[in-house]
C-alpha cells in the first residue's frame, strides 16, 4: 500500500505525549511518503520528509499545480496535511488501512478534544470505530486518488487560494461521502492567526455559490443549492 502526505512547512516539528514520535519523520514502516514544501526561510529539520521542493504558496494551490504536473497513479491516497497538526505514524497507518478495508474514499482522523477546531463532528469519540459524514475539513483529508481527477477537474475553474469552501462542498462535487476515523486522532493547536481572511472569505463565497452550481449542473445535470450542514450519516460502533 503506498500513499502520499502534501504538507507545506514553515515551523519546527511540534510533539504532544499522547502520540508516539511524529508522522513525519522518514521510518521504514509507514505506508505512506511526504512530499514537503518549504514556503518559507525554515529548513525543515533532517528525517521530516521524502521529497522537498522549495516553493512559496499555500498547500492547495501548491497541491494543485503538482498534481497537475505529476504523475501520483502509484498512490492508492493522497493526504493534504497542515504543518501544525500532531499524530504519530501508527495512527495514520492504521487509518489508510481501515479505508482501504472499508473502501473509505475520503476520510480525515478524528480530533482530540482539546483541538482547534470549529465543527462538532470531528471531534473525537471514543464509542465509534469511524463515521460516515459530508464533511472532512481542509486542515488534513486523505482522498483516494481515483477522485483526484474530478477534483482537478472543478480546481481548474478557479484559482484555488485559502482552499476555504472546498471542505464544504467535497462530498457534493466528488458524489461521495467522507469519513471521521474516530479509531484514532490527531491534534490540532490552538494558535493566533493573524493573516488577513478577506480573500479566503471571497474564496468561499465562490465555492459555495455560483462555481459549484454551476459544476454540478455541466458534471450531473444536479440544481444544485449549497446548504451549510455537517452531519454524521452513519457511525460505525465499536464493539
């Protein structure tokens, strides 16, 4: 099983006790390879990734232009992973593996409780294996690459910046639903932003509106209408 993790870096690796090491460092017994970009003067430390290509931008637009440009048929999914967020290789293992056995096609890892986070269905429940939903949130999905293309597909109407609105709309424009693995966690830390979230806002209003509309009236003759909803549609529980 090979897969792939996007991460732009631009900090030093932070760790939390609750998860052993961290998913970046290079072990032998990942299933899974980093392709990180270096946006800014911080050089990654040693061990942190496979591949390195120093380039300014944000993860989905850099995402956007490499998988444009490259061919990722090897991989069975491609994780698009925030440089802040904290796991340790066994958890994502372990998650890229129960997808794959359930044929979860995008699924994210729950997150802690004591995470940043804004939407109530991410957060980590200890009752359920994992959760059939509409919504996984753009600080870390995984996608199986046989959706890449359609993906691709609705990037090309747009100059993709913040990547706020594609969480919103993913399940919609990909005619599948995501998945929480609530099996296992990651961490996500609070911390101040200070970047001005005009074009984000602008970014999303585009998504959710007319784009979408009209993707998914040319792609499956749907009138679509975006409704702000994020909802569990199945839970797996454990045994």
């Amino acid at each position: 099983m090979n897969n792939l993790i996007i991460c732009p870096v631009g900090n030093p690796l932070t760790f939390d006790s609750r998860f052993d090491g961290h998913w970046r460092h290079t072990k032998q017994n990942r299933l899974y390879e980093t392709l990180v970009f270096q946006y800014s003067d911080f050089d990654p430390e040693e061990n942190s990734y496979d591949f390195l290509i120093k380039q300014k931008g944000f993860k989905w637009n850099l995402a956007k232009e490499w998988l444009s440009k490259n061919d990722y048929s090897k991989y069975e999914y491609v994780g698009f992973l925030d440089d802040d967020l904290i796991t340790d290789i066994e958890s994502i293992n372990k998650s890229l593996l129960l997808a794959k056995e359930r044929d979860l096609k995008i699924f994210q890892l729950s997150v802690t409780e004591d995470s940043d986070v804004f939407y109530s269905i991410l957060r980590h429940r200890n009752d359920l294996v994992y959760a059939k939903t509409n919504f996984n949130e753009v600080m870390g999905p995984f996608i199986h690459t046989s959706l890449l293309p359609i993906i691709q597909e609705f990037w090309n109407q747009y100059d993709i910046f913040s990547g706020w609105g594609l969480d919103k709309v993913l399940c919609d424009i990909t005619q599948t639903d995501a998945a929480v693995v609530h099996e296992y966690q990651m961490y996500h830390p609070k911390k101040h932003s200070s970047y001005d979230k005009t074009k984000a806002f602008k970014e999303m209003d585009l998504v959710t509106g007319i784009l979408t509309q009209k993707f998914m009236k040319e792609k499956y003759n749907v009138d679509w209408k975006f409704t702000e909803s994020q909802k569990n549609k199945e839970m797996v529980l454990k045994i």
